[in-house]
C-alpha cells in the first residue's frame, strides 16, 4: 500500500461522518487543546468541499442546543465537538436533554493522548502524573482515570466509542465510528466518540472508504420481517375496519423517529372520511389542524374536545406512543379506561389492549423494522371503503383557530393571552416556532398548527435556556438546506439569562432569520405558579435588552432591529403597520408583561 492509498484518521473520521449524513453542513463547538489535531482536518480541501462550516459557539452547553436544534431539522444526526473534561461537561446537561427527547447527536471529545496515558499507565506511583482537565484520584498515590469523563456520559448515550491506537493496525476503530453512528440513526439518541489527541495525524487506509456507509433497520428481502411488518399491519387495519366511532392520534415520536411524511401521507388518505377523527398528543403536533376531521388535543383543558376523546371512542390509534408526565399530565392510561380498543404503536412495541408485540428484537437491541415502515405500510394496505360509514364528527364549536378572552385595555402590559392570540393568527403553513419552556409554553398545544408547521419547545426534559441556542441550529440548517421557512421564538427573561450570549452567534454567521419575542415579566413564572408567587428567589436581574445585540457587535443595527413594547395599544400599533424593512434582519421584541399572568395552560397543568 503506498501513501497515497492511506489519509490521516482526523480526515478519515470526517469523510466518514459525511458519508453517513451528507445533509451535514454545520458542525458545531468549542475548541480546546485535546481536540485541535482533529478540528485541523476540518479544513482539509476533501471535507470543505462537502461545505462544512465549523460554526464556534460561545460555550459548550449552547454548542449542544444548537446541535439538537439543527437535528431536528435536517432529520438526521447533528455533529458536536469539545474537549476532555472541561468541555464535554459543559456540553452533558444539553446532551442529557437530547438523550431525553430523543435527538441524535454525535457528540466527538478530543481526549487524552494514548501515548500520555501509556505512560502514566506504566509510571511508578513516584512518577505519573495529574494531566491538566482530568480530576485527580480521590487517593493521591492512585492514578487519575483518563476514562472517568467517558464513564460519565454512558447512562446519557446510546453509544459510547473510544478510538485507541491498537485499532489503528486491527480495523476497530473504523469499526467504532460506524457502530457509534449506527446506533445513533437507529436509536435517535446521542452518541459519543472519544478521539485521543495523538491519533488523528496517524495515517489510516483510504480504502475503508470504499465500502458505503450502509444503515436501514428493514430490509424488504428479509421473509421474516416482511412477514411480521405485514401481519402487524393487517391487525391494525382489520381494528380500524371493525370500530365504529375510531380516533387516530400523532404523538412526540413520529417526528423523532423520521415518520413525519408516512404519517401525514396516511391522514391524507383519510382527510375527508367522516368517521375517522383526528387527535393530537400534547407533544406530538404533526397534523394540518384545519382538517375537516380534526377535533383538538388531548389532553385537553376544553371539556367538549376531552369528553369525545374519552367516553365517544371505542378504538384509539396513537402513532409514535411515548409515555411522559408533561404529554399525559400524571394519569397514565387511566385516561383511556371508557375506550374499548386502544393500539399504542412505539417504535420498540405495539401494544394492542393488553398484548405487546415487539418490534425490536429483545436479545440482539435490533429491530424488525422501523416505525416509518410500519405506518407506510399500514397507509399502503390502508382502503378506505373498508371504513364504516358513519358521521363522527362532532357538533360543538370547533373553532379551527383558538382565540382566548382578550381583556387588555390600551396602557395594560401586554397579556399572555394577547401574545397567543398573535401567535395563532400570524402562524403560516410552514412556518417554525420554538418556544423556551414557560408558562406561555403550556399554551402552545391549542395553537392550531397548519400544513407543515413545526413546534419544538424542550418538552420532556424542560431544561430553560434552551430555545435561543436551539433556534440558532434550526436557523443554521435551513440556510444548510436553502429553506427560507418563517422562524418565531417565544422567549422568557429567566431563560434568556442563560444563554443570551449565542446571540453574538447570529451575528457572527450573518443569521438573520428569527423573530425573537422576550417575555419580560421579571423572574420565574412557572416557579412563582408553583410556590413562593412573591419571594426573592423567583426575582432575577432586569436587563436593558436593547443593547445586547449591539453589545455582541451589531452597533449601528446592520443585522438587526430592536423593539420595546411596553403595554397592549403598542402592541397593536405596532403588528398593525409593521415595517417590512426589516423582513431580512434578526428581529428582537422586548414585551412587557405581568409577574403572575400564568397561562390556562399552566393552571391546568398544575391543576389550579
């Protein structure tokens, strides 16, 4: 083999990554001295010209929300970079997050040199050493672990690969960076992939390459799970055939699981029947709401739309099933003991009543067949003359967009409900919102999402400070994928306390899609909602927001504008002839609202 047959293990790495995801084109982090011999290669002509831009965020954590953001876009993994220690652990309340709400992301650690660690490992206890960002042994005569930081991120990943410089001459770690990946697309989960900063200059075979990055959980020539897949789908149909007032319900993991386009295909094939109504999960909005056959969201705060879902159904379909406190509100099934058959199809198990049916195998951690299979599938047999012909849908006012009472006199801070109610009605087809979690957040299942809307708010793991960094990825991929689809982020002062430095971010790469809107009430609502509605704790620090995009760089408002609405008339005033010439700068809207203006949505979810 000559050298032109074999590339540096940095570039191999890259060029293999790009090979698995070629939407890839922001790769985001911080820079620290275990991982700069990788990031080099970054910047060799055979990964720029794939048109990779490595986006530097201004600390770790918010490199790890951009990542999910950008994910959730481009529909497949994001791609994180840090270093040992001081790095990665900035990084693993963002990585824990997207553990939690089912993001992949691989998330690449330059770590201690494997020739550094050799010595130490051979070293008398007179001799080794406590290397820099790795915490010493609670004994002082043991040696620090090189692998504590890794041991850390295991309960938080679904996979965890260390290269070592032994695999450089047996093929284990071209080996290791396809499993890592591999499990990342097959679990939509984070992985991680410690780099030794010793061994990306080594030089590897090229001709690795060579063999294409394969990965598809259903293979159509395998007899046994075409079989299962079809057996499967015919008794959910003969189900659907059978029942007379049927519900089919969207959750959370149609989206995290790349089903979105099956799903909707197969409501597309049922948009007009008039015995099949439509649902949505708290958490899993990925349906047109202005459907004819669309009900509501359930749970529900509005009686009408609760008690059709509970007591006038006797077959509920729920497609991308995930069971969590903020999408049922505590009550486990119990919500579903009036309904005769319940189907609850995961990505793992349908559960049929009380039977489960695994789809991924329990010895091996593979499965038959993937979720989008299974609902193209169920779409693909699906005939609608089958369907009983019966008119379910029901009678009561189901006003296609939600308006909640709007009380606000003109010098009045502007209202939550207000804020929704502009939210509803400026909401176009494809347009994106994220929304920081808050007491608004608790509002925005009733937003009546339309063709191709997109909702992401941090739901499950509910970390605040999420959302603006979040915002920045799903910015990134749609400039990534020549998308100019309307982004909107709704935004609490507590959060932007968090993370507000990512803005300079937006500047700094000429990211100038978002309209920004801070919920300026003075401190923690949702935590006042809880206890202590007066006390110092749930206080923060006002800022003078007008300033901080000028602060991070954009002094004479070239990239952006600003705007301070302090009650409901300017409100008003304002989105009644709104500029448009600032349609193409970052839009920045400090509202003034009230302390204790919890949300409907809030009060029913605390029970209040």
């Amino acid at each position: 083999m000559t050298v032109t047959d074999r590339i540096p293990l940095g570039e191999y790495v890259f060029l293999r990554i790009l090979q698995a995801n070629p939407k890839l084109k922001s790769i985001f982090g911080v820079p620290g001295d275990y991982n700069l011999n990788l990031m080099e290669y970054l910047y060799k002509d055979s990964v720029l010209d794939k048109g990779v831009t490595f986006i530097g965020n201004c600390n770790e954590l918010n490199a790890a929300y951009c990542s999910d953001g950008y994910s959730r876009i481009i529909d497949t993994f994001a791609v994180m970079i840090t270093t040992l220690g001081v790095g990665e652990l900035s990084a693993l309340n963002g990585v824990s997050s997207a553990f939690s709400e089912f993001v992949p992301v691989l998330h690449i650690v330059g770590s201690v040199a494997t020739g550094k660690e050799k010595v130490n490992n051979d070293a008398s206890i007179d001799d080794f050493q406590n290397w820099h960002h790795l915490v010493q042994s609670k004994d002082p005569l043991s040696k620090p672990d090189c692998h504590v930081f890794s041991k850390m991120s295991e309960p938080i990943s679904i996979c965890t690969e260390s290269l070592t410089h032994k695999g450089l001459f047996n093929g284990d770690n071209f080996d290791k960076i396809d499993n890592v990946i591999k499990s990342i697309l097959r679990e939509s989960r984070p992985g991680y992939l410690y780099v030794p900063s010793d061994l990306p200059d080594i030089l590897v075979p090229a001709s690795r390459l060579e063999i294409p990055f394969h990965y598809k959980e259903y293979d159509p020539e395998n007899i046994e799970s075409r079989y299962r897949l079809n057996t499967l789908s015919d008794k959910i149909l003969t189900y659907l055939y059978q029942a007379e007032s049927p519900i089919i319900q969207s959750d959370d993991l149609i989206y995290k699981f790349h089903a979105y386009d099956s799903f909707n295909g197969l409501i597309d094939k049922l948009k007009n029947n008039k015995s099949v109504r439509l649902y949505a999960s708290r958490i899993g909005k990925c349906i047109d709401e202005t459907l004819d056959n669309f009900v509501g969201i359930y749970p529900s705060a509005f009686p009408d739309v609760a008690d059709n879902f509970q007591n006038k159904t006797d077959l509920l379909i729920v497609f991308g099933y995930t069971n969590f406190e903020t999408n049922g509100l505590y009550n486990g099934l119990e919500h579903y003991k009036n309904i005769r058959d319940v189907i609850l199809i995961n990505p793992d198990y349908v559960k049929i009543n009380d039977e489960v049916i695994f789809i991924k195998n329990q010895k091996n951690g593979l499965r038959n067949f993937c979720l989008n299979d299974l609902i193209q599938n169920v779409s693909d047999k699906l005939d609608v003359t089958k369907l009983r012909q019966m008119d379910n849908i029901p009678k009561f006012n189901r006003n296609k967009v939600t308006e909640y009472p709007d009380n606000d006199t003109q010098d009045m801070r502007i209202s939550s409900n207000k804020l929704f109610n502009f939210a509803n009605h400026n909401l176009r087809p494809n347009d994106i919102i994220l929304c920081e979690v808050s007491s608004f957040s608790f509002d925005l299942p009733n937003l009546t999402l339309r063709k191709n809307n997109r909702l992401i708010y941090n739901s499950y793991y509910a970390s605040i400070g999420y959302a603006l960094p979040a915002t920045l990825g799903v910015c990134l991929a749609l400039k990534d994928l020549g998308s100019d689809r309307r982004v909107t982020l709704f935004l609490g002062d507590g959060s932007a306390q968090m993370t507000i430095q990512e803005l300079s971010t937006f500047l700094r790469f000429n990211v100038s899609t978002p309209q920004i809107f801070l919920m300026n009430n003075e401190g923690y609502t949702i935590e006042r909602a809880i206890k202590g509605e007066t006390r110092s704790y749930n206080d923060i620090q006002l800022w003078n927001y007008e300033f901080a995009l000028k602060f991070f760089g954009d002094i004479n408002e070239e990239k952006h504008t600003f705007h301070k609405l302090k009650n409901s008339g300017e409100f008003e005033k304002f989105f009644a002839c709104r500029d448009e010439k600032s349609k193409n700068k970052l839009e920045f809207f400090d509202l003034s609202m009230y302390k204790t203006d919890y949300s409907g949505g809030l009060k029913f979810f605390l029970g209040k």
